[in-house]
C-alpha cells in the first residue's frame, strides 16, 4: 500500500488514501456524479486521512441524507465525500488524485438504478 493524496482545484482540501499500486475505480451515471465527472476511489475509513482543510469543506446531502457531499467552499471541487453506500468509509475523486496509481481499472456503475446495484460496491469498505 502507498499514501496518494487527492486535492481540491485551489490546494485548500488535501486528503490521502491507502492504495494499492492496481485498484479499480467506479465511473457513476447518477445525476451528481454525471454532472460532476466523479471517478470513484472508494476506501474504508482506516485508510482516508484528511491532512488539510477542515474549515474550508462545506457539505451538501440530498434525498436520503446520508451520503455527505464534501466540496471546498473556495474552488467548489469535491475531491472526496462520505458515499451512501459505503458510509463508513470515503470516496476519493480519482480525476483529483496528484498521482494515480500505476495501474487503474475504470469500470461503469448504474448510479441512475442506484436502490438495483448499490450493494455491489459494499465490498469495498
């Protein structure tokens, strides 16, 4: 496993995840990712550290309220969050990440049919 840190747009929110040099990240359709263009980088929460930012994130939630939608209240990106269906872990946006990965698989998630498919990604934390 090795540190890879994922930033918003301005440097203000920094936070690092725990990864293995070949992971596999989610590209959703649901109507927040869509429009966001969020590649998800799911991990549990021992191993998401947030090193910057704390006053600078705001949060958004929607419908069930349990995901938690972190964005930095200066540039507005969200580089990770708190997803509904691993809400004991974080979600870190892969198009934020200073470096990725050497090998990164991107496989599709029907987010538009979340309530059909939300449990094949419990595995993950």
């Amino acid at each position: 496993m090795k540190k890879y840190i994922a930033s918003c747009h301005c440097g203000a929110v920094k936070a690092e995840a725990l990864l293995a040099d070949s992971i596999t990240a989610q590209a959703c359709n649901c109507s927040m990712c869509n429009k966001l263009g969020f590649i998800h980088v799911i991990v549990p929460a021992e191993r998401f550290r947030l090193l910057q930012g704390k006053d600078a994130i705001t949060t958004y939630t929607f419908n069930t309220g349990v995901a938690k939608h972190t964005f930095c209240k200066h540039c507005g990106v969200k580089a990770f969050y708190t997803p509904r269906s691993n809400p004991n872990g974080f979600s870190l946006n892969l198009r934020c990440f200073e470096t990725t990965p050497p090998e990164v698989k991107i496989e599709a998630f029907d987010g538009q049919h979340w309530e059909q498919h939300a449990d094949s990604l419990k595995h993950l934390t």
